[in-house]
C-alpha cells in the first residue's frame, strides 16, 4: 500500500495527479451493491469522473491487547479493500484515551488498507497531548485536495476554550473531561478562528459551481449540543461554503445513521466501530434516515462502514455498510446525499 | 356460637375500638406526625442525589471492578439515554426473559464489559439505580417505533463536574427546532 500516512499534501496531489490512484481506482470498475441510480441536475460547468470513496470513523481503540474494537476496525478495513474505493477518509478517535500506543494501534490496522487515506482527529485522539500524537502518526489537523474534479476538505473541528488550566488539571484530567460525551465542563467545540481563516483561503479562488466535501468529526449543524453533536462555529462555516452550489458533509462522532440538509449542504453522519450512541431527545428533519436499535447482545451491531459513489454530475449516493442488519428501507440500498 | 345481642355488641365494639382509637390518635396534634418540613425535604433530597452522584461515578466507569476492557455504562448510554429504566421488569428480547432492572445492569457489566455483577442488594446496585431513574422522572413509558430511544434529562450533579449546568447544554424542554429544508 502507499503509505499515505507519511505523505504531505504536496505528495498527494502528485499521487492524485499522476497514476497512483488511477491505477487503484481501476479495480473499482465493475463493482456494484445494487445502489439506487440517482438522476440528477448538472451542477454548473463543472464534472466530475465518477468515482467512489470510503468513510471510516470512530474506532476508539483501548491499549488492552486483542480488544474487540481491534477487530472490528480490522473488519472495517477488510471490508473496504473489498468495495475498493478510491480513498479512504477516517473522521476521528482513532483512539479512545488519546496515548501513543492506540494511536499506534490504530495507525497499524489502517495500514492494511490497500487504498490512499486521509484522517482528521477527534477529541479522544486530541486532548492527551494537544494532538502531539496524532499529528505525528497523521500530519496536519486540516486539508484539502482535489480529485477527479472533487475538492475535498478536511477540518479539525474538536478544539475547545482553555478550561484545565486555570483548574489546575493534568493532562490526564483534561483528557477525562473531554472523554465523556455529556460532560458540561468542556462546552461547545469547533474549528476556530485560525481553521476559518484557512478555510476562506482555500476556497477563495474555486468556481462556484466547485464540488465540495467536507469532513469534520462533528456535524456542521446544532444537532445536540449537550453531547457536542455540534461544531459551534458551523454558522461561519457553512457561510464560507454558501457560494457553492452544493456541498456534501459527512462526519464522525454521533455513532449513527443521520441526515440532514441546510441551504446548499447536505449532511451525513456515519456508523462508528466500537459502539452506536443512542439518538437524542430532539426531533429529526429526516427521522427515516435513523438506524434500527441496536441489539445489546450483538456487539457488531449498530456499527460498520460507509460508501459513497459520486457521479458525473456530482450527485452523491451514500451507502452505508453495516456489520448487521440496521437500515431502514429509506437507507438499504443507498440514498441521495 | 350463636351470637346473643351481647355478644353482638362485644364483637362489634372489639372490631371498631381499635380503629378509633387509632382515628383518635390521628386527630391528636400532640401525637400525629407532621408533614416533613422544608428542612427535612431538603435533607432527604440531599440523600438521594449523595446516591445518585454515586451512580453517576459508577455509571462511568470509577469501579475498576466493573470491567475487564476499558468500558463503562456511560459508553453505550451517555445520560443514561436508551436505558429506560422505568420499563423494567419487561421482556429482554436478547435474553428472552422477564427480567429486572438490577438484571441488565449486571448483564451489562458481565457481558459487554466483562466485569464482575454487582451484588444485586448491595449499596452499589441502588446508586445505580437511582441515577437511571433520577434521570427518566417523569418521563413516560412508550413502546414506539423500534428506531426510538429515549434520554435523560439534564443532569444536575456528579463528582468533578460543576453541580449547576455550564448553560450550553439542552435539556428536553429546550431542545433545538431544527430547519426542515427541501422537504
């Protein structure tokens, strides 16, 4: 496999640019899950060459040896060298206590894919160490890249005010508080101002009619904030973005099957490999994309991977790839982003 | 026996003598017991959330006995959510039974967790109890759709953490309208 983990940015748009997931992506020709084909309108001047794409996320892995999570990340992985994809996207907490050894761990199970792959981090891979670790195993907190005439956008939305110094924390105290999803101490996350910044040069000079992907551990919308299913500056984001005719969103973090749609954005949440989180008490937009609940006696259920085919004219249809049966019929066999 | 009028009359004054003497009781301001007091409300509430902190600290995972690989009840059921414990004892489809509230519990440490049950009288399975039940008052018992699960509401106490709520959270009643877009 290329590691991708070790490249820059620069290395690949060279790989993009040049044969290296031309010749991975040749494999993918032929495959086909029975998707829904989705007609839809052209997005302006712009094309894209079809192509598919792979989601992973939320593994949460634990130094205990042989753990249950370890295999099930291995089972997502098998799978995804299976549904060959172009590339794989991981969308955080790789680990769950954020130290090194899981975040090896984590960084040796992704190896074995056999496609390039890109990661941002989530709150349990961060708040150990400031993402020291994380940003040695998987390089910068945000990116972009183009592909197949896709711009694609990486952001680390988990960063949060200083609450642990003037409390006098330790780093493991800190780490904790940030570890437990209903925790208050934390408040709300997001990019902040310096991501923003990034976010509105790196799209300052694209086409309108640009297709964009976005990646984020939590959703770009107020989804629940309680339980920081929310990125707190998702309103600038999603302003910077409102230019473009549409926008797809996927992220991490909720462990479940949800959709929503937001002026030109659509968004998508994504099955973890460790556990489903339970739907919060709030009402739904799109209450028929909820997975079914899981059963407590199936510990791989609830849980698996995700695929997205994108089409020419960048209509995006999302598969998710459960480990036991969880869809609802809306979801079974794909659905229009 | 066949009763005489006498007798009547004992019997009837055996059956009804005790339960005026317990009517005069009642009526006696120097005996009858009072309703608690504010100060006595407020002692027993402080009781009950000192057990229901406890349950939040087990809940999430400060009894190393509990488990044997890292998780706690808090992993699978942040605020208690998707617990439900105001249905027990009810059918458990994945053990095919009737079975108590105090039962999941110590399914769910042996099985998911691989941890040591609890001890299913012991103070430790009470806290826990209480905290799943502070969390879904008043919340009613509706079977719905299979995709619904329910949550705690906003969670008042716990060791570490600040005793009142930092004010970004939601709790129930405050929960977010989300836009319906295009649909």
């Amino acid at each position: 496999m290329t590691d991708f983990n070790k490249m820059s940015r620069r290395d690949f748009f060279t790989v993009t640019g040049k044969a290296g997931l031309a010749t991975i992506a040749a494999g993918a020709v032929g495959v086909n899950f029975g998707m829904v084909q989705v007609a839809e309108a052209a997005v302006g001047k712009s094309k894209v060459s079809p192509f598919r794409f792979a989601i992973l996320t939320d593994a949460h892995l634990f130094s205990h040896a042989d753990h249950k999570f370890d295999a099930m990340l291995e089972k997502a992985v098998a799978d995804c060298n299976k549904a060959k994809p172009d590339f794989v996207l991981y969308c955080g907490d790789i680990a769950q206590n954020g130290t090194a050894d899981q975040l090896d761990k984590g960084k040796k199970i992704l190896s074995k894919l056999t496609m390039p792959l890109k990661v941002i981090p989530g709150e349990h891979d961060w708040y150990l160490d400031m993402g020291a670790a994380w940003r040695g195993h998987f390089g910068p907190q945000n990116w972009s890249f183009d592909h197949k005439g896709v711009h694609f956008i990486g952001m680390n939305s988990i960063l949060v005010k200083d609450f642990w110094t003037g409390a006098g924390m330790t780093p493991l105290e800190r780490m904790g508080v940030m570890e437990m999803l209903e925790s208050p101490l934390a408040g709300p996350w997001g990019v902040q101002a310096e991501q923003l910044d990034w976010l509105k040069k790196d799209v300052k000079k694209l086409a309108s009619d640009t297709p964009i992907v976005v990646f984020t551990h939590s959703p770009l919308w107020d989804y629940y904030p309680r339980w920081n299913f929310q990125t707190s500056d998702a309103p600038e984001i999603r302003e910077i973005l409102s230019k473009f005719v549409r926008v797809m969103s996927f992220h991490g973090h909720v462990h479940q099957t949800v959709y929503n749609k937001i002026g030109n954005m659509g968004s998508v949440g994504t099955m973890s490999t460790s556990w489903p989180w339970p739907y919060p008490p709030v009402k739904q937009a799109y209450p028929e994309h909820q997975q079914l609940r899981a059963d407590p006696g199936n510990f791989e259920d609830g849980m698996g991977s995700q695929l997205i085919d994108l089409e020419s004219d960048f209509a995006g249809k999302m598969l998710y790839k459960p480990f036991a049966e969880s869809l609802t019929p809306t979801m079974k066999n794909g659905f229009k982003i | 026996m066949k009763l005489t009028t006498k007798n009547r009359f004992n019997v009837a004054m055996a059956l009804i003598a005790p339960v005026a003497l317990i009517g005069l009781l009642a009526a006696s301001p120097a005996i009858a017991r009072e309703p608690f007091t504010k100060a006595e409300l407020a002692d027993q509430e402080k009781a009950l959330l000192a057990v229901v902190d406890h349950g939040r600290d087990l809940w999430h995972g400060t009894l190393p006995s509990m488990q044997t690989n890292g998780l706690a009840c808090g992993n699978c059921h942040p605020d208690a959510a998707a617990s439900n414990p105001h249905t027990f004892p009810k059918f458990q489809a994945n053990l095919g039974k009737v079975i108590t509230l105090r039962d999941m519990i110590n399914w769910c440490i042996m099985v998911p967790q691989v941890g040591k049950a609890l001890d299913v009288n012991g103070d430790d399975m009470i806290a826990m109890e209480a905290y799943a039940f502070y969390l879904y008052r008043g919340v009613k018992i509706e079977p719905g759709l299979a995709t619904r699960q329910t949550a705690g509401f906003d969670v008042k106490s716990g060791a570490g953490f600040p005793k009142k709520g930092s004010g970004v959270a939601y709790d129930n009643e405050k929960a977010p309208v989300l836009p319906v877009i295009n649909k």
